[in-house]
C-alpha cells in the first residue's frame, strides 16, 4: 500500500493540538481539529440564554485554538500562515468526518484510559489503511494499541512532537510491535521531508528519549533550587538568556508546557520504576499545591509568571 496524507485530523486543541494544526495549516495540509464538547455553561453563557446544543458553545474549545492561532507567526521552515486550512469541530457531533482523513493525530489529555476511550471510537468510523498516531509524551503506545482492530494495530505509532511544535525540530517517532515497516518508514519519511522535522526513533519505554532525561533534569533542578535558596529569576537567567538560549530551559519552559501536563508526564515514569530511581520524579510539594490552585501555567495565565 502507498500513503499519502492528504488531509488530517488532530484530535485535542490545547497546547499541543492547537500548535500541530497551526503547523499542518502552514504547511498546507487541510486539517479538522476536534475536541470535547464542556459539560457545563460557563456563567457568561447562561446569562446569554445560550443552551449547551448552541453551536458557540460546542465548538468554543476548538474555536478558542484557532482564535489563539490567529497570534502564532509559522515557523520560517513553512510557507505562510493558512489557517482557513483548518476546520474546527468537536467529537461528539464530527466524529464521523474522521473517514474523510488519511492521518488522525490524538492530542488529548496525558491519561491511557481517556486515550483509549477515544481509540475505540476512531477504530469504528477510520477508513482501513487511515494512519493514526499519538502524540502522548511517554505513555507505553503498546498499552494504548491493546485491544484495537488488525488494521489500526498495524497503522499506530506514538509521533512526539515538542513545544511549540511549530519551531521546535525534534519529531520521536515510537513504533509498537504491531506497527507496520512501511508506515514507520512512511512516518518517518513523512515527518522529515514534508514537516520539516529531525525524526529520532525511540523505544517505548516509559517517557521515550527526550523526556525521560528532560523529566529528570527539571525535577533535579528544581531539588536543588529548593535546597540551594537559588531564585526562579536565577535558575531562568543561567539556564536561559545569560547562556545564550533565546528563553529559558526551567521555569518559563514549564509554564509552556503546563504544570498539570508535567505531573502527568512525571507520573508516567514514576509508576514504572521504584527505590531511588522512583523519588526522583516524584513532584515537589510546592509544585502539587500550584496544580491544586490552579496556577498552571500560562494557559492558566498563573504559573511561575503572570501572563498578562
Ligand atoms: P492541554 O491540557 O493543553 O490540552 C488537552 C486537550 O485535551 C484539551 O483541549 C481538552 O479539552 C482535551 N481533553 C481533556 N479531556 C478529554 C477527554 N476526556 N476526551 C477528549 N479530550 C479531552 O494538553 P497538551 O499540553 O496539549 O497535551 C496533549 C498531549 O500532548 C498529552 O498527551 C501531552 O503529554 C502531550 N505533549 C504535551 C507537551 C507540552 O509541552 N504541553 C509536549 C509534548 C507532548
């Protein structure tokens, strides 16, 4: 079988999602970007009169991404900015316009029951032949194929990509034992001609590559700020502007990423080692109390900095 991508699907509009759609637009690949319908009205929308059937309301996250996207210049790498490419939807009711895509990328929550939740779904309305990766930051991507047709079995991957996804160059592809030689040769092909990318093929092993020592490095850094007195301002300078890195690795870093999307990815090696190995990735206290308080990161507007 030949591929060829010529529409794709990304599944999830924050962070991640929003930035691979901004990315594929640029490009000039035409892309349906989907995500959850809220539960509930936000107290603006009820005084309104809006319902949760109202268009409004079941597209805003979908329709906040590409209102965000408007602000993200593309990477000098892709042509212009196109996000007319981009069709903006969410799964409950545009679940079925999945069989008009060649490739679905899901970018949800880092949680392999949520993931696997919304596998099953695709599995039903995807076209046989359809690739379909994910984007999780260390999830076991075997784990995540369980239970899934033949045909979507042999046509998953994990494709990790790094934020934002439209400047950064780094792509890990991470294959199962069940993916198919010609789609990881597709991908990796795909991900370096067309998007521009360096591929690394990684194993699945907990946190793959990057973020398995990227995890350890901020976790460590972060011990020894506590232990040291040293400042968020300090620890951002020497690891940022002062050597010459256009913004800083730590503090400025997880405010992109977001607190909550790190405790997650920490958590994803901290189930799968143990002894001292284990403590490190486990969260500062400091750190769980701004989750609980929300303060998260900049699409929070609070995390380390205020984002104004
Ligand atoms: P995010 O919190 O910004 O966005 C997650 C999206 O998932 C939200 O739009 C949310 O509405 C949707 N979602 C939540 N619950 C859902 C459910 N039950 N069903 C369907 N959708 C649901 O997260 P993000 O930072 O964009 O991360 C998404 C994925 O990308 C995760 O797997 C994460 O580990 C990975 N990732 C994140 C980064 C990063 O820097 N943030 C980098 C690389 C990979």
């Amino acid at each position: 079988m030949t591929y060829q991508i010529k529409k794709a699907a990304v599944l999830g509009s924050g962070v991640m999602g929003s930035g691979i759609a901004a990315h594929l637009a640029n490009i000039g690949i035409p892309v349906l970007l989907l995500d959850i319908v809220p539960g509930k009205l936000t107290e603006e929308e009820a005084t309104k009169g809006l319902t949760l059937e109202d268009g409004i309301v079941r597209n805003k996250i979908a329709a906040g991404a590409l209102q965000k996207l408007v602000k993200q210049k593309p990477a000098p790498l892709t042509k212009k900015s196109n996000l007319s490419l981009i069709e903006a939807g969410n799964f409950e009711d545009d679940l079925d316009k999945l069989k008009e895509v060649d490739w679905i990328i899901e970018v949800i929550v880092e949680n392999l029951d949520v993931k696997k939740g919304l596998y099953e779904k695709i599995d039903a309305v995807r076209k046989p032949g359809t690739i379909i990766t994910s984007n999780t930051s260390g999830i076991s991507i075997e784990a995540m194929a369980a239970g899934r047709s033949e045909d979507f079995q042999k046509h998953f991957m994990g494709t990790h990509f790094f934020n934002p996804p439209r400047y950064l160059k780094l792509l890990e592809i991470i294959p199962a034992s069940t993916t198919a030689p010609e789609v990881i040769e597709f991908m990796t092909r795909f991900g370096e001609d067309t998007l521009g990318k360096g591929v690394v093929i990684a194993k699945d092993t907990p946190n793959f590559i990057a973020n398995r020592i990227g995890t350890y490095g901020l976790l460590i850094t972060l011990r020894e700020m506590e232990k040291r007195g040293y400042s968020i301002g300090e620890v951002d300078s020497v690891t940022g502007t002062l050597i010459g890195r256009p913004t800083s690795a730590t503090f400025r870093t997880l405010d992109v990423v977001g607190l909550d999307t790190f405790m997650h990815v920490a958590k994803n090696v901290y189930d799968k080692t143990e002894g001292e190995e284990q403590k490190v990735f486990e969260l500062p206290p400091f750190m769980k109390k701004m989750i609980d308080n929300g303060w998260i990161g900049a699409k929070a507007k609070q995390g380390f900095y205020l984002k104004k």
